[in-house]
C-alpha cells in the first residue's frame, strides 16, 4: 500500500459567505458556510467584542485579562440587515459585517463616518508544528493614523512603521527597540481625523502586533494558537478609550498606602543588618526623605524564599520593628523558583501537595535560577495561589515586613535557549488545562495576583504593596510595577519616561523605572536628570545592581545630593496631588500620567511628541535627556502655563526654549490649577498635617481642581471616610472667586489653607470669605499674595 506522506499546507484560510444569524440578548453569532462562527458581544454602547471560531464550536469562555466588575449595559441595540450586510447599531457606533465573508467595518453612530475596516479581517492558518490555529487579524489603516500603547516597549510614542512581539521575557539590559521585553499588554490606541479607537487583543499565546510596518497602509494583529477574541473600544475620545479599556481589565482593587507613593531606595544588595541601618540613618541624618528600604536575594538563606540568613539577618523581626520606628518600611524580594531541598519546608510541602509545574510527559520542570536547581509551583492553579499566599503570615505577620517584590516571573530561566520555560510545560489555568504556550504571558501575573492575596490578608487592617516585574493586561489590579533592568545611560533616561508614559495609556499607572539605572553607573548629572523625572512617576525607587557602585542619593558628592533632596522634597509636598491622582485613577481609571496626545488629541503637534508629559492634570513636566545641558526646548499644549519656578506665563500651542540648571527642571502649571502642598516629610506620617498649603494660578475664565485625602491607609475610605475637595476657581479682570463644595465623611488633622495666590492681575483690595468682609490682619495678608482662611470656607472672593 502506497501512503501520501506530504501534510497539505492550506495556507491562509478564509470565512465564507454567512449562511445563519442568531441573536441572544446582546450576543449576536454569524455562521458561515465553512463553519466559522463569530460571535458579537455588545458589552456597552462603544465597547464590542468579535470572538471566531473555525471549527464550529468555542472553547470555555475564560479570561485572566477582563475584570468581573467591568461596567456593562448599553443604551440602545438594533440589528438590521441590506443586501450585502448585517448591520449592528448602538448609541455610539454602527457595526457592519459583510455577508460575503465576515469582513467588518466600524462607523461612528453620530456622524457615519469611518473608524475602522476590516482589509483581510480575520483568516487563520492551520499550523502542524504548533498545533492549532495560528489567528489572523489585518485591517485598513486609515490616511495619517498614528497608534499608541502596548505598554513597556522601549520605543518612541508613536508605533507607527513598527512591528512588535509579546512574550514576556527577561530582558537584561535591554535597550532602545528591543522587543520582547517585560510585560504583554496587547493593546493600542489608534487615532485618526482627532477621532480615537482601541483595540484589545484578549489572547496570551505568544503574539505579533504591525502597524504599517510589512504593508504600509495595513495594521494587523496574530498569535500562535488560541482565538480571535478582540474588544473594539470606541472613544471618540483617546481618554476614554484608555478609561474604558482600564475598565475592562480592571482598576487598583485599592488604593496605595500614601508611604508607597513616597520614595524608595534598593540595590543588589543591603546586607547584613549593618548595611541596611547605616543606609537609612545616612538618610536621616542628611534629611533626605525616604519611606522605604528593599532587601534583595540576599536577606534569603541561600536564596530560599520565605527565609532568613541567619548569619546576616540573626533577628529579622527586631530590625524590621527598629526601621519601622525610623519610618522606614521593610520591602523584601520574592522569586517563583524554589530550591530542590527536602530540607526545605517550602518545597517539601509544594512537592507533596503536587504544587509544581511538570512537564508533558510527566517529570517536574526543574530549572537553574539563583538558588540552583528549582522547580516552580503554577500559579494558574487556584489552589497553589491560596498555598503560596498563606506562605507570607511569617514575613508579614509576624515579622513586619510591608510590601514584596516579584522578581524573575516572566518565568526567567538561566542557562537554557529563549531563558523560559519550554513549551510542553502543563498548567491548570483556572481548570483550562493547557501547555505553556498559552500560560507563558500570565505566569508572572497570576505569581503577583497569589502575592498580593498574601499581602491582602496579613496586612489587613492595612493596605498591600506589591510590586512585579512581569504582567499582562489586567495586573494592574493587584500590584504596581517597575520596568526591568535598565542601564545607567542618558539614552534609557529617556526610555524610562517614554515606558511609563505608555504604561499609563496601557491602563497601568502605578509604575516607575530603576532611578539611575540598574545595569552600570550613573555619573551624578545622570543620577540628579533622572530624579528629577522619577519623582513624577507614580512608582518612584532608586535600585542599581550594586556591581558597579554605589547609588544613593549622596553617593555623588554633595552638589549632587543637594539637587536630589530638592527634588525628593518636592514629591512629599506634591503628595496630595499624585493621591488625588491616583484616586481619579482607583476610581475612574483616568491615567496618572498622560503623554500630550493623550491630554489632546486634536493638536496633531502632539502625535509625536515624546518627551513631555501631564503629571494629574494640571502639571507640566519635561525631564532633561542629555548631558552638560542648561535647559531644552519644549512644547506646549493648549491653554496658558505657569513656570513653576519663576511664574512666567507662556502661551500653549508653541514650542520654547526652558532654562533648566542642573538643580532645576523644566515644570509647569496649567493656569486657573489648585495644587496642594503637604509640608516636606522625613516620611509619610512623621508630621501632623497642621496646614494644608494651597497653590492658586490666576486665570481669566473657569478651571476646577480636586483635593482628595483619606487616612494614607486601611479601609475606612470604602466606608465614606474620605475627604473630596472640589474647588471651582472662576477669574475676571479685576477679580477672582473660589469656591469650595467638600464630601465625605473623614475629618482632616488640619484646620486651615494656607492660600498662596499666582499671577493674580491686579492688586487686592478686599477679600471676602462666605459673603463677609475679612480685616486684612485676620487673614494674615502678607505682600506675597499669601493668606490664610478656614478650610471651611464656601466661597472665597478676592476683588482688585
């Protein structure tokens, strides 16, 4: 008998015409002739889902990415059909899907216009050597489309003429282009006609995103295997496609304790105990504000997790108690490999409960990381996340320590091709039991999920810190995060900016990047630039790898050090600006940094622009990227800016030359802004708030500002105990009025606003509070525009 032995290559693979249309509520599902199905969600009014099948049936519908607290619903549905169409309408959009062949194109319900077609649309590939499908997806890009996102990238802003991979990998010292890295985050923004869509490509096989880059007016998206599953966001604005989207995959389960939003210090390695206390009395001793202090993999007992060194940390819960008595709180590292020891509690109790990963044909996957050989428990087991997470009552509870820090979960591997684990591993991923090709992307995200229900649970009644190296969309929801091992180089100061930048508009704002550099060493001028940028990251830590020297503030001289202490300080006074931010961010998932095309769309100045940024949403800022320099030129947006150093005014929509010394940098502040001001801290809760200081810049017209404060910790905010503050700032001619409206249940330590006046146009001459005439001496009224009220006020009306 004679056999054919050659596999029959197909090629690309495509719909055929639709043959059945069924509607379920708001799922709509098209069936065609060659048994592709694609299934419609309409979730709400600007946000639709397309998930195909080819083979006629869907797997399990399951989701690492989407949040189950995702708002739903929409205003209106219509199904309707013509000849060459089936046409799906909402509120915001109208969805066209050709009965020829599955090919869709989006439209806006307001105008009718175009937003986004289908070229090819979706098509597949059968794939032999990888089993499955691989999943295509290609679509028209529109004249003069720019596109954003798809988070740590260490690219420009705009993606455009560039291709990407997401597979989270290890990526020492990466640099500039270097793709993969970090993080999968597959989803962008795209832009066109100032009108804005998004796109989130829900799949964690290994994936490929184009834009323009292999066909120039042609944007696509594939993976490896698993489905066409993607949500169409629809803004028209790019800021509610980046809330939506947050939405989606979810917002901070809560909100930070304020002392992680002060400053951190770490480094490959503070050991032993002598170190960690010399480094946190020199900050004290040179008042340079610090909340918190990190211990690498050598605090562990030969790098076992969940252990002390005996010889380096004899009484580790004395120390901890003694830092936290300093303000310091203790933040340790947690690594996912475990050391093959049966002398090990840790891995004899994951060995016997059958915790660890194995590989297809049976036998654990074991792999070298710094311990020495180690297996790995699958954090996409629900039930090896509960076991891990009850591992931290000892560090946590017992101990003291206040937040942890995972490292090498891409899963990183040493010594092997690709430094991961190989495909064939088996994970349970929630009772979807699949290889690691699919739970690659989501291994360091469910590490860091399983980490912060530790945390979660012996913290309590305070609030967990988490931070991770590796993610996928959604992680926000648990932890922050930092970008990995950068170097110490001008050219990674700028990747750090653009990186968090595009974290932020990739739904995830708690992030910063190793202050410095971790690789190499910063000379002072690189270390003070780089300062000056990381105190505007909501994640701001110094941590260098320790092999080249020292980095801490006043490793420089003290020059130097007098810079960096300028700067520090100026985070903790701006504390209750970055917390009022980041609750917009908890609450509404509005980013806490926004790269100037996302704080306007409609100057196409801004589509390219990297460098400048919104800090909250009245701060201007851009860091200085070279050496030996004394200012940059700059641009500015849309409405008038205050130089926050010398109050000059300048015109948005022009670019200008900024000085900017070494101990200065360029910022500003939008005029008409209310920024308040918390006296400089050694740490968060050293002082009692006794004055909340108030900074008001003049405007002509209406501006509002928010103030939010809560107990820096715990859950009584959930209960109401908060305090918002909106102040609605309206300026004329000759005079300016402020009024206040305040919610909430909590009560401030601080009874008065110190009130420092900016730019105001003409001189005072009468002030009154709540209607009543206040005597110049009541108010403290000094020639610097500077008094002080009640924080009770109403209305404050100041008249020239």
């Amino acid at each position: 008998m004679i056999l054919n032995t050659e596999l029959e290559y197909k090629g690309n693979l495509f719909p055929s015409k639709i043959v059945s249309y069924e509607k379920n509520l708001n799922v709509l599902s098209f069936t065609t002739a060659n048994g592709v199905i694609l299934e419609v969600t309409v979730r709400r009014d600007s946000v639709l889902r397309f998930r195909y099948t080819t083979t006629g049936i869907f797997d399990n519908d399951f989701s690492y990415a989407i949040t189950k607290y995702a708002s739903r619903g929409y205003n209106h549905l219509e199904v309707t059909e013509d000849d060459s169409n089936y046409i799906i309408t909402t509120s915001k959009l109208i969805c066209k899907i050709s009965k020829l062949d599955l090919r869709t194109s989006m439209f806006d319900a307001n105008d009718n216009s175009l937003i986004c077609e289908d070229e090819l649309g979706f098509h597949w590939e059968e794939s032999y050597e990888l089993g499955g499908d691989i999943v295509k997806m290609s679509k028209t890009a529109q004249p003069g489309e720019s596109y954003y996102g798809l988070g740590d990238k260490p690219v420009d802003n705009n993606l455009k003429g560039k291709r990407f991979e997401n597979w989270v990998t290890d990526s020492y010292a990466y640099g500039r282009d270097t793709d993969p890295i970090y993080k999968t985050i597959p989803f962008y923004t795209a832009l066109h006609n100032k009108k804005s869509y998004g796109i989130f490509f829900d799949n964690t096989f290994r994936s490929f995103f184009d834009f323009c880059n292999e066909r120039r007016n042609i944007t696509s998206f594939w993976a490896q295997g698993g489905e066409m599953n993607y949500y169409f966001i629809y803004g028209p604005e790019m800021s509610d496609v980046v809330v939506n989207y947050t939405d989606l995959t979810g917002k901070p389960h809560e909100m930070p304790a304020l002392w992680a939003l002060g400053y951190h210090q770490c480094k490959w390695s503070y050991y032993p105990e002598s170190n960690v206390k010399e480094i946190t009395a020199k900050f004290r001793e040179l008042q340079i504000p610090c909340d918190a202090i990190y211990l690498d993999i050598d605090y562990m007992e030969g790098f076992r997790c969940f252990t002390w060194s005996k010889e380096y940390f004899p009484d580790p819960k004395r120390m901890v108690k003694e830092l936290a008595d300093d303000g310091f709180k203790t933040i340790v590292i947690i690594d996912p490999g475990i050391k093959i020891d049966m002398e090990y509690s840790v891995f004899k109790e994951g060995l016997e409960k059958d915790y660890f990963c194995k590989r297809a044909d049976g036998p654990y996957m074991k792999g070298k990381v710094w311990p020495g050989e180690c297996y790995f428990p699958d954090f996409t087991n629900p039930e090896v996340r509960d076991w891990w997470s009850n591992l931290f009552k000892e560090l946590v509870e017992d101990i003291g320590v206040k937040g942890v820090w995972n490292d090498m979960n891409e899963p990183a591997v040493m010594d092997v091709p690709g430094k991961t684990f190989p495909d064939d591993v088996r994970h349970d991923y929630d009772g979807n039991q699949c290889s690691h090709k699919k739970a690659h992307n989501v291994y360091g995200m469910q590490m860091a999920r399983a980490t912060y229900q530790g945390l979660k649970k012996f913290s309590y009644p305070k609030r967990p810190f988490v931070i991770t190296r590796a993610a996928y969309s959604g992680t926000q929801r648990y932890t922050s995060s930092w970008t990995g091992d950068n170097i110490a180089t001008w050219d990674h100061l700028t990747i750090a900016n653009l990186q968090a930048q595009r974290m932020c508009m990739s739904g995830f704002s708690f992030v910063g990047s190793d202050i410095g550099g971790f690789a190499e060493q910063p000379n002072g001028e690189l270390y003070a630039r780089w300062i000056q940028l990381g105190i505007f990251h909501p994640f701001c830590r110094t941590h260098s790898s320790g092999d080249h020297g020292d980095q801490e503030p006043w490793a420089f001289g003290t020059t130097i050090t007098d810079v960096v202490r300028k700067f520090i300080e100026l985070r903790y006074q701006l504390l209750p600006y970055l917390y009022t931010a980041f609750w917009r961010y908890a609450e509404e998932g509005v980013p806490i940094l926004k790269s100037l095309v996302l704080y306007d769309q409609h100057d196409p100045q801004t589509h390219y622009r990297n460098d400048e940024f919104i800090f909250g949403e009245k701060i201007l800022a851009c860091p200085i990227t070279g050496p030996n320099q004394n200012g940059r030129r700059m641009y500015f947006p849309v409405g008038k800016w205050y130089n926050f150093w010398t109050d000059e005014i300048i015109e948005g929509g022009t670019e200008q030359w900024v000085n900017a010394d070494l101990d200065s940098m360029p910022i500003f502040v939008k005029a008409g802004a209310i920024i308040p001001k918390y006296p400089i801290q050694q740490y968060v809760g050293e002082k009692t708030i006794d004055e909340l200081s108030l900074d008001v810049y003049y405007t002509e017209g209406k501006e509002t500002s928010q103030v939010y404060e809560d107990a820096t910790d715990g859950y009584d905010y959930i209960k109401g105990r908060y305090s918002l503050r909106d102040f609605n700032l309206s300026g004329k001619k000759n005079e300016l009025i402020i009024q206040q409206h305040k919610s909430g249940k909590f009560t401030t330590t601080y009874k008065t606003f110190k009130v420092s006046l900016h730019g105001l146009p003409f001189k005072i001459s009468k002030v009154e509070v709540d209607n009543v005439i206040i005597p110049f001496e009541d108010l403290k009224l000094n020639g610097s525009n500077t008094l002080r009220l009640t924080k009770e006020f109403t209305e404050l009306h100041i008249i020239g």
